[in-house]
C-alpha cells in the first residue's frame, strides 16, 4: 500500500480491518469506538446544510444486515 499513514476513503483495494472476537478482540476497541463517535460527532457539527443525494437511501435486501447500501451526502461546506 503506498503512503499507509495518508487518510484516502478512496484508496482502491482497502482491505477490512475488524476488531476481532472472543478471546482475539481488539483491547482498543472500545477507544477507538469512542475516538470515531466523537470524530463523526464534531464533523457532523460543522457540516453546512447536510442533506441526502437520494430520500430515501437505497437499502439492502439482506435479512441478516439491514441499513443502507450507501449514504451520499451533499453540503454546501465545512465550517
């Protein structure tokens, strides 16, 4: 992977990092929970006008996952 420490939500060929299970959980899990709910928390704050591309999102037709295939977004900024 070329240049690891850069944040890309884009980078192509991202593998899944998950926080394991049983006796193999993360130990950090629940920091970094954390650490992402307060991220997402403050960006949500400063975004200006937030609205959905489509209403509703397109959902999955899964049983055992529910939520959205995807959430686009539009804003006018960032404050």
């Amino acid at each position: 992977m070329t240049d690891p420490d850069r944040f890309d939500p884009e980078r192509k060929d991202n593998q899944h990092l998950g926080f394991g299970g049983g006796i193999y959980f993360c130990f950090g899990a629940p920091l970094a929970r954390q650490e992402t709910q307060i991220a997402l928390t403050e960006l949500a704050r400063r975004l200006v006008n937030p609205r959905l591309v489509t209403d509703p999102p397109p959902y999955r037709h899964t049983p055992n996952l529910r939520g959205p295939q995807h959430l686009l977004v539009d804003i006018d900024g960032i404050t």
